[in-house]
C-alpha cells in the first residue's frame, strides 16, 4: 500500500523541478493558472493527504482533502527560490494545516454524530430530530442567491474583476476596512456616484476621496474591492445586501 | 457569523462575510450561494514589507560602522597634526590622533634626500622622528653641536603643546647636549617663503625669536638689541637663500659673539 503511494506521489512530475517554479510563480499572478495547478497536482495532494488519514479521502476525508487542496495552493502562493523545489516545500504546508485543523476539530471530540444510530428501532439519531428547516424554501433561496451572484459576477467581469482578485484585495486591517466602509456610506449618499461607477465602469475617486475624507491612494490600493462592494449596493442586488446589512451597523448607520 | 459562498475553484472558495469582507477559504463542496457558517480560512503570505527587526539590524550594522569609524578609523586613519622636523633637512609628518605616521615629505631638497627610502609606514610618530634623526646624523645633516627644530601643530593646542614636550624630552634624553633641540613654532613664515623674509628683512626674527623657547635663552639688553639689529640686517642680507634655521643658528651665535 505504501509503496502504491509512493508511485502516485512520483506520477505527476514528469516536468523538471525548474518548470514547476515556472508554473507555481505564474499562479501566485494569475488565479486561472492557479486552479490549472491544483488540477494538475491534485493526485499529488491526494496522496499526501493519504499520508496523513491513512484512509482514501472517499472513506470520510474529504475534509482532509479540502483543507491539503488548500493548503497546497497557501503553499503555491506563499513560494519563492529561495524555499528550494516546491513539492516538498508543497507536502510540508499541506501536512502543517492538516495537523492544524486536526487540533482545532479536536474541540469538538466530546459530540457524537448524527448519523449514529442509536435506540432499538434502528433509526439514525439525525432522525430523531425535530426537522425544524424548511428544505425546500432553503433549496429556493439558494438557487435564487445563486442567480443574483452569477449575475453580479457577470457584473464584475465587466469591470475586468474575478472574485478571487477581489478577495486578494480584500483591506485586512480593521482601519483600512473601516476607512472603505466610509467611502461606502458617501456613495450611499450620493446615489450620483454610484450611477457613474455603473455607467463609465470607473471609480469616481477623487469625489469619493472628497466626500469621505479617506486618502486617494487607500482608494486606489483597494479600488477592486470598493468596486465589488459599491456595485452590491447599487440596484438588484438584495440578497447579497441584505447578507451584508444583518452585520454592518457601522456602515449603515450614516444614512 | 455567516458566509455567502461567491465563487468556487478547486482548492478555494471566495466568500462574502456579513462585514462585507471577501475572503478565501476552504472549499468543503461548497456551492455557490450556499451561506455557511464555519470556514476554514486561507493563510496568505504576510506582505514583504519594512520588519522592526529589520530596523534593529539596520540600526545595530549602523552602530558597528560608526564604532568603527569613530573608534578605530579615526584615530588611526585621519590626520590630527603633524610634527615638522627642521635640521636643515626640512620634513613634515602627518600623525594621527594615536601618534601613528600618515604621511611624509621632505619641503626642501635636503629633506627629501632625508626622507628617502624611509619606510614610515605603520610606525609611530616619536619612533619617527628618532629615526629621521638618527638618519641626519649618519647623512652628516647633523653634528656635533647642531640644532634640531621641532614644531607640532594641530587644531588641538594640548596635543600640540604635549607631542612638541614630548619630542624634546626625548631627543634631549638621547643626544643630551651633542645638539641643541628648539621647540615651538620656529619661524614659521621665514623657510617657506625665503624671498618674502628678504623684503621683511627686521621684523620675523625680532618675533620669533623670543618666542621660541631655546635651551639657552639669551638675555639682551636692551641698548644691546638696537644694535643687533642693525647687524641682523646685514646678516640677513648675505644669506638670502638659506633657510631660515640659518638664520636662526646665525643670529644666536652672532648674539654670542
């Protein structure tokens, strides 16, 4: 068995540790190429994620195999020269956050699952349970959540902007997230504005930077993510509005 | 709190948090549009930027350098005076905080032929000085009875004062009375510039002569002076291209006579 491992782990280099560099810096650029990579190494992370379960990812590990398909791309991300060749450097991330996410899932070691079986007539103990969700209603608000974010992804192609690129532009401090949501709330006030932002698919910002007194340069460092959340806020988009509002007291309190 | 699922890729989700934060996590077959509640979010690389340790490096490899200029370097490397030697060679050396010879030149022609071939390098000024002595004396620059001038000079007058005292003591020391040794800044203006000493003929002497403290300090008085003088002057005339040590070993002996 181990030694089957082994071989998957060998299968997907047939390319000279130089052309893998080659391919990881390209995805650190480019999310597209990114997901080539995984896709192409996903037998790689298969079988270091086999390394750790002892189990194939089938057989209840498919978190596993989630969390190490992760963690190759942190790695992938995260990789330069200087870290020598990238696959064990690859093999070593994948097995730090699986360690990781083993000790956080530890937690929740004193629950039992719903799907034993318990009492004598044979019923899971999911069963048992009074079925308090509306399934259907659920599936509906889904699908309908899903038509407005494709839609808004349509949207934000326009712009020459993917999800991905708006999440690497994400503001990660609570300053620089606070200073955005103040550029959010002067757009809100000035309807004009965001009519211009649909209508030139440019980013007013030197009026935003006037009217919210937030520097013109954080506005421009995080213009694909002020793009993102501005067109939430225009017309059509409800659901994804109101996911945001239940939270953002701080944003909406201006108006 | 609970996340809008945005987007889906194989290894990632991009989600929307209820803060208005897009974030990329874990994707546990995720669909788009789900809300979920528990992500595993993804670690990016922290952003390469200025490290307050890599201040700290920055700031110690700074110090070391200053320590090292200031503490080593200068004293050592920079000229803090120099020491300037008339027999009737004339020579001039630099000298470093820490006594140690930078450089040097003979100013006349005897001097030069003093100086060359003389490997200075590294030793410290008193050897110097000693040795470039010595060498006078074995090139017949110096004999029996003859005088040394030593003039140090420097920004710094204590080390000035110091270095002179201490060269005299010690040539005093070795050739005890066989030379006379003058200390001081001896005619300074005379033996750079012969011809400018030829127009003025009167006036150096009569200031620089008392100011120099010679080992035998003649005493005049003062009728004696005027007439002196007159003789000086003549005896300035006759040797206009000597140097002005001459002058000096003229005029103490003609005030013997």
């Amino acid at each position: 068995m181990h030694r089957q491992t082994q071989m998957e782990t060998e299968q997907p280099v047939p390319q000279t540790d130089r052309g893998i560099a080659a391919q990881v810096l390209m995805a650190q650029k480019d999310p597209r190429s990114a997901d080539a990579l995984i896709g192409q190494y996903m037998p790689f992370i298969r079988s270091e994620t086999f390394k750790f379960t002892h189990a194939v990812p089938e057989a209840g590990h498919e978190d596993e195999l989630n969390i190490a398909a992760m963690a190759f791309y942190e790695a992938a991300l995260s990789y330069d020269r200087k870290k020598g060749a990238f696959l064990p450097y690859a093999a070593w991330a994948i097995r730090n956050r699986l360690i990781d996410y083993h000790r956080a899932e530890r937690r929740h070691g004193g629950t039992i699952s719903l799907e034993v079986v318990s009492g004598e007539d044979g019923r899971r103990l999911m069963d048992t349970l009074p079925d308090s969700r509306d399934e259907i209603g659920a599936y509906d608000l889904r699908a309908a959540s899903r038509a407005e974010i494709e839609a808004f992804g349509r949207q934000l192609a326009t712009f020459d902007i993917s999800f991905s690129e708006v999440a690497d532009n994400c503001p990660r401090q609570e300053r620089t997230l606070a200073a955005c949501y103040a550029v959010l709330n002067c757009a809100r006030a000035n309807p004009g504005l965001l009519e211009r932002l649909v209508q030139t698919h440019r980013l007013p910002v030197r009026e935003l930077a006037l009217g919210s007194g937030v520097d013109k340069k954080t506005i421009e460092r995080h213009r694909k993510y002020l793009v993102a959340i501005l067109l939430a806020f225009t017309n059509g988009y409800e659901i994804i509005r109101g996911h945001l509002c239940q939270m953002t007291p701080k944003g909406g309190k201006q108006e | 709190m609970k996340y809008l699922v945005m987007e889906i890729h194989p290894a990632y989700a991009v989600v929307l948090d209820e803060s208005g934060r897009f974030l990329k996590a874990a994707n546990f077959h995720y669909q788009v549009g789900e809300t979920v509640e528990d992500v595993v979010e993804l670690r990016l690389p922290p952003a390469r930027r200025f490290r307050p340790w890599m201040a700290g490096g920055l700031v110690a490899v700074a110090a070391c350098l200053c320590l090292f200029f200031f503490g080593y370097y200068r004293p050592r490397f920079i000229p803090y005076g120099t020491l300037r030697i008339q027999i009737n060679p004339d020579v001039e050396l630099s000298v470093s905080k820490n006594g140690r010879v930078l450089d040097l030149q003979g100013l006349n022609e005897d001097g030069q032929a003093l100086v060359e071939g003389y490997d200075f390098r590294g030793k410290d000024g008193d050897d110097a000085v000693e040795d470039l002595v010595e060498r006078a004396i074995e090139m017949g620059y110096l004999s029996q009875g003859g005088a040394v001038s030593i003039t140090a000079s420097s920004e710094d007058d204590d080390w000035q004062v110091q270095e002179e005292q201490a060269l005299g003591a010690m040539l005093q020391e070795h050739y005890g009375d066989a030379i006379a040794v003058y200390l001081g800044p001896a005619v300074p203006e005379q033996d750079t510039a012969v011809p400018s000493a030829s127009s003025t003929p009167a006036a150096p002497p009569a200031s620089s002569v008392p100011a120099a403290s010679s080992p035998v300090q003649p005493v005049y008085p003062d009728d004696d002076w005027d007439d002196d003088d007159d003789d000086w002057d003549d005896d300035d005339d006759d040797d206009h291209d000597h140097s002005g040590w001459e002058n000096r070993e003229h005029h103490r002996y003609g005030v013997d006579d």
